[in-house]
C-alpha cells in the first residue's frame, strides 16, 4: 500500500513539474541547486586522486619493464574500441573497457581477468587523457587492489613522449 501512495505522489510530482504549453510551471532558481550530498565531477576527480600515486609514461614503461613473477605489472586501456582505432594503442596492453573494469579485475569475481587473481597486482589504468582512468584506479582500490593507479596524461602523454606502440 505505502508503495503505491509514493508511486501516486512520484506521478504528481513529476507531472506538476513539467511546464505547460502556457508557461505556468517554470522551474524555481532552487531547481538549479545541486541536490544536498552531492559532488561535482571536478570534486569527484580531486577526491579519486587523492588516494592515487600518478605516474608519468615513462615511469608506467618502466613499471611494465621491471616486473617480475612475484609482482606482476599490467598496463591496461580502458578507451573505447572506437578511440583507439582513432588514436592508435600500446600493442601488449590488456584491454578492458571501463564498462567491465571492476568485473574482470576484482579477484572475487567469476567474470575476473586471468591475471587478476590477486590483490597485490600492479595495475597501471590508461585512458586517453588520464581523466576516467583516475576513476576508474580508484574503482580498483575500493575492490581492495591497493597497487592500482593511473598514468598521468593517459595515451596522449605516452605518444607525446615518444614511447613505443609495442610492449616487448
């Protein structure tokens, strides 16, 4: 019953909101306040970044360079098929969109990567600018990967550094 009045009072509300062909229900400055709690994405990307030791594409090549059976290094581009067709990519980084990052890297999943069968992976996140991919290293810290973190300036910064295409 209680479901059904907040479903009625949900339908009101929203129907009272909408602005009529008359201009009678014009949203209120308040409607233009961000809701109480809530964070900006610059917020949100300072906060994520705060628990992140970024680093720079040369030091990211040197991490996956220096790895070693007991502490594996995976580089791992979260762009879009589409980007990197138009951008190009690092031939040997794993791949895995942002859309599935969590699934496929948190050791308890079912759906979980490979090599992602522990939390002391050195996960190295790239994107295109290195914007999502401190999202998205922070996601991986929540799930308890304490060694994630993102590279500074994403693929655009690998490339500007002259970094090869090719992971040997």
């Amino acid at each position: 019953m209680e479901i059904a009045k907040q479903s009625k009072a949900w339908k009101k509300a929203t129907l009272d909101k909408s602005a009529d062909a008359n201009g009678a229900n014009e949203s209120t400055e308040s409607d233009n306040y961000p809701p109480l709690g809530s964070r900006g994405i610059e917020e949100t990307l300072r906060e994520a970044r705060s628990h992140l030791l970024r680093i720079p594409p040369k030091l990211a090549l040197a991490n996956y360079k220096e790895q070693t059976p007991e502490q594996p290094v995976v580089l791992v581009d979260i762009r879009p098929e589409a980007q990197r067709k138009q951008e190009g990519s690092i031939e040997g980084a794993l791949v895995v969109e942002r859309n599935v990052l969590e699934w496929r890297f948190d050791p308890r999943s079912d759906s979980r990567h490979e090599v992602a069968g522990r939390y002391d992976l050195r996960v190295i996140v790239f994107c295109q600018e290195g914007y999502t991919s401190s999202l998205a290293a922070k996601s991986l810290q929540n799930l308890g990967l304490s060694n994630a973190t993102d590279m500074e300036g994403g693929y655009r910064a690998w490339k500007e550094a002259g970094l090869p295409e090719k992971l040997d």
